[in-house]
C-alpha cells in the first residue's frame, strides 16, 4: 500500500502525533509519498527511517497512491483536492486547526483511522463538486470546487450587484457584498457563516446564499445540483473577485460566470465511528447546556 501526504505547517506541539503517525505508516510498511514542500517542513520536523519519495501536481500523484493523508484544516484538505481531482484517490483528513467539518480526524483520533484503513473498517463518501466556466478561462484547469463559488467585491466598499439565472430563468438581483453557491460539503463552511442552512452531503442540492445583502427580505435558496447557474456582475470599479474554494481571480464584470456540478467527485473517508452528524454536533456543541 502507498499513502501520499499533503499538509500545512503545524503548531511544534503537533509533533508528537505526526512522529507516531510516520512511526505507525513505517512499522505497517507503507510506502510514503509526500508532497515536496510539505516534506522539507517534515525532514526538519520529523525523524524518517526510510526513504520516501515526493509529488508536486496532479499529474506526479495520478495513479501513484492508494490513499492521501491531508494534515491540517479543512482549508488544507481543499488544496489537496487540487492534487487528487479525478484520480478518485481517497481523502482523509486530520485536523491540526481548530474547527475541521472535512478535516475531522482529532490528533488522539489518528491511531484508530490509521487502523481502520489498514484493516478497511471505514467508508466512503463521494463529494459532489461545482464547475466555473467562462470565457476567461479564469482558473484554467483548476476550475472546480469542493465547497464553494463565491463572487465578491474587490476594492471598493460599495456593495456590487449580481445578477443571478437558474437554468437560463432570472431568479434575483443581489445587491450584497457578494454572493456564495455551495456544494452540500460546502453548506458548513463559507455559506454557513453567511446564514445559509447546513445540508447533509448526498442530498442533491446547491445552496446559493448572499453575503450581506441590502434587502434583508433575501434569504439563501436551495436548488437542485443538476441546475446550471450564470452570473452577471455589476461592479462600480468594473472588477470584482471569483474564488474557488480558496483560490481567488479578478475578473471584469463584462464577464459571464456559469457554475454546474461538476462531472467528477471527490471521495473522502469515513473511518469507524466517525461521522458528519457527529462532527457537526461537537464542532457546533449542540445539546450542551452552556449556562453557568
């Protein structure tokens, strides 16, 4: 078995847990493959009793690994989604930050999820994606998402206008800070903050939520994921910002934005005795009582 490793620089007190975590991968004698500038920060970090080799793209992973460790938050696991894309590549992410949806697996955690993929007690949960188009080509290869689309104002302080279509019908025009569409995945991240609903993975759905709208009679509208949305921005500075996930590019509002799902998902694992229902009830302590 070969497991690939992407990660973000973690706090010094983390080291134990990823030293027992390279320990454990040694000891089952699985071969490691680690992302290059992850690796220098491990080789000063870390102590290797064996050689690992390194990837750098996509293209360098594909077909490579049997699994990929992504060790950080959640934004982490979003840029590892940038490795894997296609590759059906399973994900797994442990948390080094300190509020993880994706990346849910604890530091005291690690042992067991190793455990459970080795003896392949776990599941997996194939994510959809969201795909942007347009004439600009803005992100080239990279253009999808596993959380979310989000249009934003650039420079300005002013509020920007979009003007939203769902399968070519006009469905509103939002003068706001800006505009989130979210996969399911997505619905816990960028959309919630900004008042959206929480929407389990697998339902079908795309939530499109604004960012502090001007009209407080708006509110976030959930379609379905077979919908295709087109955005048109209206921007006093003529520019505004489109990010996937967590990568962002200028674009004029003479632009055309289309936003589908895309033709591939992502597939993350569910080690045992793990789950969404169970991280979105601790991250979010629901059902404790918090009076003094």
């Amino acid at each position: 078995m070969t497991i690939a490793i992407f990660g973000s620089p973690y706090p010094e007190h983390f080291s134990k847990y990823i030293q027992h975590l390279i320990k454990k991968l040694e000891t089952e004698h699985i071969n490691l493959i680690i992302e290059e500038e992850f690796s220098i920060f491990l080789h000063n970090n870390i102590r290797f009793n064996k050689s690992i080799s390194t990837f750098n793209s996509y293209e360098t992973l594909k077909n490579k690994a049997d699994f990929l460790l992504s060790i950080g938050g959640d934004g982490t696991l979003l840029k590892a989604v940038t490795y894997v894309r296609e590759s059906e590549i399973p994900i797994m992410g442990i948390n080094t930050g300190r509020l993880g949806f994706i990346s849910s697996i604890s530091a005291d955690q690690i042992d067991d999820a190793i455990t459970d993929i080795l003896k392949g007690n776990y599941k997996i949960n194939e994510r959809t994606l969201l795909e942007l188009s347009s004439d600009k080509k803005l992100f080239k290869e990279k253009n999808f998402a596993l959380n979310e689309v989000a249009v934003s104002k650039k420079d300005t302080s002013s509020m920007i206008r979009i003007d939203a279509f769902v399968d070519d019908e006009f469905l509103n025009t939002y003068w706001a800070d800006g505009l989130v569409v979210s996969t399911p995945t997505g619905s816990t991240g960028y959309s919630l903050s900004c008042g959206g609903p929480i929407i389990m993975p697998g339902t079908n759905n795309i939530i499109i939520t604004p960012n502090a709208p001007h009209n407080l009679n708006v509110r976030p509208i959930v379609i379905d994921d077979n919908s295709v949305v087109k955005l048109k921005i209206e921007d006093r500075d003529q520019l505004a910002l489109v990010s996937l996930d967590s990568r962002s590019r200028a674009f004029d509002s003479e632009t055309e934005l289309i936003i589908k799902k895309a033709d591939f998902k992502v597939r993350l694992v569910q080690p045992q005795n793990n789950s969404l229902i169970k991280t979105i009830r601790h991250k979010l302590m629901w059902g404790l009582d918090k009076r003094s």
